[in-house]
C-alpha cells in the first residue's frame, strides 16, 4: 500500500473540521477535563445530550494525576462509590479508616476518561475557554470563545472561535476561571466570587456538592470551582465531591434541557 502524505493531511483536516463544524454549537460545554468535568460529561452524554470538553491541557484528569503529593493514590467516600462503580473504577476498602476507599490515579482518570467517550462525549485537547458568550432578554450565557492553548501560551494576539451551547459547566478547579471571566466582564450577571478557604475536608465535601449547580442562567459550577465561587473550604486529595458534583450538575442540566435531541 502506498501512503501519500497529503492524504495524511486531508483525512485529518477533514475528519477535525467535520467535528469542529459539530462542536460550534453543543447541548453543553464543559471546561476542563478534570475528575468534575469528566463525571459531569459522562453522565450528560448517557443522558442523551450532545457534550463537548474542553481541556487545556494534553490529557486527562486535571489534579487526579499528580495523585497527592505525587503519590499515585486518591482516596474516595461514599456516596461516590456509586460513580466509581458505574465507570468501572476499581477500589479497595481503607484498613482502619471505615468508609474511606482508596484507588489508583490512573484508574481514575482513564475510567473516567473511555466512560464519558464511551457514552458519546466529545473532548477537545489543547483548547482553552477565555471568555463566555452573553445574551440579554433573557440575561443568559450562551456559550464559551475558545482559542488553542498554544495561542495563548505563544503571546500572539489571535482572535478566537465561539461555541455556542445551551449550558456552559465550569470545572476548571480551583481557579473557576469561567465563573470569573463572566462575573469580571457581564457585570449584570450579579456573580459574587467569595473565594476559597483553608482546609476542612469532612466540611467542604459536603458543601461542595451542596454549591453545585447553576451560577447564572446558563452557567454551572461543579468541582473545585465550586468551592472559589461559594466561598467554601479545600478538602485536599479525597475527590468523593469532585465526582458526585459533577454528577449532580449533569442531572440538573438535563432535568432543564430535557433529553437529548
Ligand atoms: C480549558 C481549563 C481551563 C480553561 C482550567 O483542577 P481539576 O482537577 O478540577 P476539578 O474541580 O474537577 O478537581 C479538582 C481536584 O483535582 C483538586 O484539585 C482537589 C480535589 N483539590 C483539593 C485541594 O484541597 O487542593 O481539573 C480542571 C481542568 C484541568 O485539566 C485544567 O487544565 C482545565 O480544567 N482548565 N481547560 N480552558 N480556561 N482552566
Ligand atoms: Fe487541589
């Protein structure tokens, strides 16, 4: 078989702008591919609505790599078992700690990562959101403007891309770069950032989940952003809340949008 190299460059270009002309208007977009993010994105998809991921980075799983202090170890509590078993995330029961469940980072992420495309998630990588996309009457975010991470790592100034969608969810951990970018630029939102607070795990675990959902009309929050936006405690590497408030997130946006189209 003999292999042109411009049949390389046609078969990506049309296969990635057959997808980009997809991608340009969503049921929802979710930023960052965080332990949040791919819950929220997971559970979207298997309810039947078109969702696309944007991650900055070139991977998956945001703080779930680095484990804790590099050690390749996150620790889990219940209810959240609930969404380990439904990706298939394998995890064992903590000798001395009851109800304390331990798994490895990279089962996590990959789990989370095949269960959320599995379901019908598309994932950007590479791509950052830098800005949202506003509609009056009624006040609502309508989207994300998006722009290659390299472009914005390289300095230059180059004008981005817009993608429209019916939600926007924030998971971009403990910045909440989204939620502050539109509290910063459409100040009619009303978007308080109360910022985030020192550690307490038991504490901010629950209120984590409590804080999930809506911010605006058309903007969500699961995940660490949660806590920057509500003014809540860190909790350090135990991500029962990342993951069970990006479920929540996932269920409120469809119990709005309804089922997929
Ligand atoms: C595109 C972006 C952008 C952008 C960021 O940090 P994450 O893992 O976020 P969460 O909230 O799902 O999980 C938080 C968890 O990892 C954590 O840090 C915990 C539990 N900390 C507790 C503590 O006490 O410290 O993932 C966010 C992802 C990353 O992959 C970013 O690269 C990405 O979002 N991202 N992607 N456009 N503007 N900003
Ligand atoms: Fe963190």
């Amino acid at each position: 078989m003999s292999i042109d190299e411009t049949r390389i460059t046609r078969a990506i270009l049309a296969a990635a702008l057959r997808d980009w002309e997809e991608i340009s208007s969503v049921d929802v977009a979710i930023v960052g591919a965080g332990p949040s993010g791919m819950a929220a994105a997971y559970y979207l998809s298997r309810g039947g609505l078109r969702t696309v991921v944007f991650e900055r980075r070139l991977g998956f799983g945001g703080g779930i790599g680095g484990g804790a202090m590099f050690l390749h170890k996150i620790v889990v509590e219940p209810p959240a078992d609930e969404v380990l078993r439904d990706v298939g995330a394998r995890y064992a029961e903590v000798e001395g700690a009851p109800g304390l469940l331990v798994l490895d980072a990279a089962e996590l992420m990959a789990k989370l990562a095949s269960s959320a495309l599995d379901a019908g998630t598309k994932i950007v990588h590479g791509v950052s959101v830098e800005d949202v996309i506003f509609r009056r009457d009624p006040l609502r975010v309508a989207g994300v403007v998006v722009n290659w991470t390299a472009s914005e790592l390289s300095g230059l100034h180059v004008d981005p891309l817009f993608v429209s969608s019916r939600a926007v969810v924030d998971a971009t951990g403990h910045d909440a770069s989204v939620v502050e970018v539109a509290s910063r630029k459409v100040p009619e939102l009303g978007i308080e950032l109360r910022g985030e607070r020192s550690a307490y795990s038991e504490l901010s675990e629950s209120l984590v989940v409590e804080g999930a959902g809506e911010v605006a009309p058309g903007l969500y929050a699961c995940g660490m952003a949660v806590a920057r936006v509500r003014g809540l405690p860190r909790m350090g590497p135990i991500f029962g809340a990342m993951l069970l408030s990006g479920r929540k997130v996932a269920l409120e946006i469809a119990g709005r949008l309804g089922a997929g189209r």
